[in-house]
C-alpha cells in the first residue's frame, strides 16, 4: 500500500472494504504458494498494480463527480460453466448496435476514463497489447484474448481483492476456502462502480460475463436488480477436463510443474460448488422464465446467427442491420481454433467421462445438457 502511495501520489483508497480480503491473499501467497524469485515479484507485482488501479479510480471518481450519477441498467450477463462457449459468445454480442463489452485494455487501465471517441485509438491499448505479446501462445489457444476484445468480469471487481481468477496462477487454498464465505458485496460494488466509470465517456447497454458470478449469483442480482441472465451449458464431462487444462496450464506457467491429478481433483470440486450455488439461487427466482435464457454450446456452435438473434430477442434488443454485419464478420474473421487447436488429454487430470456425467447427472437431467462424444 506504501508503495502505491508513493506511485501514485495518492493516498484514499476509498470506502469499499478490502483489508480483510488483501490480508487473506497476501497471507496465504506468503503461506502456502511456496513462491519465490521471479513468482515471488509476479504476485507483488499483481497486488501493487491493483492498489494503484484502486487509488486511480477513486481520484477519478472525486475529480468527475458525475460519474456516480452512472445508472447501470439492465444488463446482460452470461453465466454458466466455463469452457461453455461463452467467450465466443461475449466477443459476438459485443459486435451488437447499443451494447457495450468491456474490453480488456480498459479493465486493466481504467484511468482517466476511457472515451467513445478514442475507444480504438487510445494510447492504453498498444501498452497493454505489448504486455499480452509476452505471454506464451499456447495461451492464446486455450483462452483468445487481445487488448481490444471483451474479456470477463474479474477484472472489474479485482480491486476489492476479493477475485477467484487468481485461484487459477497460485496454490492458495486459504484464499480460495475464505472466499466461499466471504461477504461479495464489496466485490460487486466495486464492478458496478467501474461500469459507472467505463460508461461515463462511452455509454451503452452493458454484455458482461463471468462463470463465477455463480458463487454469488445473488449478490449479483441485488446489484442489477434488472439484469438478463444468459445460462451457457455444455457437457460437464467435455468441460472439466478443458477448463483443468487451461486452469493447470495458467498455474504451470506461473509456478512450474505440479501433480495436475491432485489439480483436476481440485478445481472441479470447486467448479462443481459454484455450480451448486448458482443453481440454487435461480430455483428461488420468482421471475427466472422471464429474466434467464438457456443457451447450450451445441445450438450456438451450429447456429451462431441464429441463437443470436434468440438472445437478442429475449433481453428486447434490436438486430438491425449493422449489428448482422458485424456479427457476420466477426464470424469470419474469428473461426474457431484461429489460434491453434487447444489439445488435452482428459487423463491427464484424473477425469474419466462415465464418472463426470454421473456425478454431474442431477445438472444434466436439470437443464437437458447435450452429451458430446
């Protein structure tokens, strides 16, 4: 925090709580993720860059005071499990007349508040596009990222510290057991305070998306009392091994080798908790056939168009021309494994197919999952 004091030349960190949350990170980093080197700096790094994007936005929000006059209304969040073909998904509503993604350059540099007309020019995104250019491309393979393309919502609450991305860089199962009871309204005031922020300059209907919103799927909706939900669905016997993939690689690539078997085991007793608890909190909505639209990863991968248009029609947007267009060639420009095929081997985290699908048959019976062979 001194540190980012002297960075900055800032010193209100504002009023959303987050020293507990700061503390249980740091503690169990310190602890438990058995760091050093250059991974000891990588994790300092992290805290100190999110304390100075922390420090930022609060000045920002002092100097431009209309910026809390920002209402956040009715977005679109797509939930679910991941690997569900729900960044592709994102990526293309983004392309839609009127709506509004956040892109990654400006999660990551939020301050000064970005502007609509300097959305492609900014400066910001040639520095984080060369950040990104040293990550290795196997990455790019597993998850496509790039500094103009929408990416998911962690980055829009990181700043309460209370974030499950980080789960997937470092062993810290403190953190990740203190966050199944953490209090998450600090977190989504925090996400709620950027959207006022990146729409203060450049409005529109924002398309969010996070598969872990789940673990607090209700805190959400307090937030957005009038948010849309998109439910993505795919075979838990296809999702697990592919999201222990690109989770183990992510952790392999910050912290070296491991037993990935004890990493599957891991990661999907916490994927299956998050699921559990989402799920939940929908079976109590009064109002979930009107607010909740299923879309299932076979129906979007065989009929992009059209299951667009579906969405569309259910959150009551328009599909104008333009947006088809743009829809049409992004779908050009974007087939799938542009990057590369992400390849795995299933076994390789202790997954068996037969197993997975009886453990997850309450979900699959539930929201008549496709299986996939």
């Amino acid at each position: 925090m001194k540190a980012a004091v002297a960075h900055t030349g800032l010193d209100d960190f504002g009023d959303i709580p987050f020293r507990e949350a700061l503390e249980m990170f740091v503690e169990s980093l310190l602890h438990e993720a058995n760091l050093d080197g250059a991974a000891a700096d990588g994790a300092a790094g992290t805290i100190l860059r999110v304390l100075v994007k922390r420090l930022r936005l609060v000045d920002d929000r002092k100097r431009c005071p209309g910026i809390a006059d920002e209402v956040i209304a009715a977005p679109i969040v797509i939930v679910g499990l991941p690997r569900t073909g729900s960044t592709h998904l994102h990526a293309l509503l983004g392309q839609i007349e009127g709506l509004r993604s956040p892109r990654f350059w400006e999660m990551m540099l939020p301050s000064p508040p970005p502007a609509a007309e300097t959305s492609d020019t900014d400066p910001r995104i040639d520095e984080v596009e060369a950040e990104l250019a040293q990550t290795p491309a196997e990455l790019q393979r597993r998850h496509p990222f790039s500094a103009r393309r929408p990416e998911q919502c962690n980055m829009l609450y990181d700043w309460s510290f209370i974030n499950q991305a980080w789960l997937a860089s470092w062993n810290i199962p403190a953190y990740r057991d203190w966050l199944f009871d953490a209090d998450y309204r600090p977190a989504l005031e925090t996400h709620r305070r950027t959207l006022q922020h990146l729409q203060w300059r450049h409005p529109g209907r924002w398309v969010l998306k996070y598969p872990k919103h789940l673990i607090a799927l209700d805190v959400l909706l307090d937030t957005y009392p009038d948010a849309v939900l998109v439910w993505t669905h795919r075979d838990p016997a296809v999702v697990l091994p592919s999201v222990t993939s690109l989770t183990g690689f992510m952790r392999e690539m910050t912290c070296g080798p491991m037993d990935r078997q004890r990493f599957g085991r891991g990661w999907a007793l916490m994927d299956e908790l998050v699921l559990h608890r989402g799920v939940g909190v929908r079976e109590r909505m009064a109002d979930a056939d009107s607010r909740v639209i299923d879309v299932h990863y076979r129906d979007l991968m065989t009929d992009q168009i059209g299951t667009i248009e579906r969405i569309l029609t259910f959150a009551g947007v328009s599909f104008a021309g333009r947006s088809r267009t743009a829809i049409e060639r992004f779908i050009a420009e974007n087939p799938r494994d542009r990057h590369g095929r992400h390849d795995y081997a299933a076994e390789d985290y202790g997954f068996d197919a037969d197993r997975l699908r009886r453990r997850f048959r309450w979900y699959i019976e539930r929201f008549d999952v496709q299986l996939e062979r």
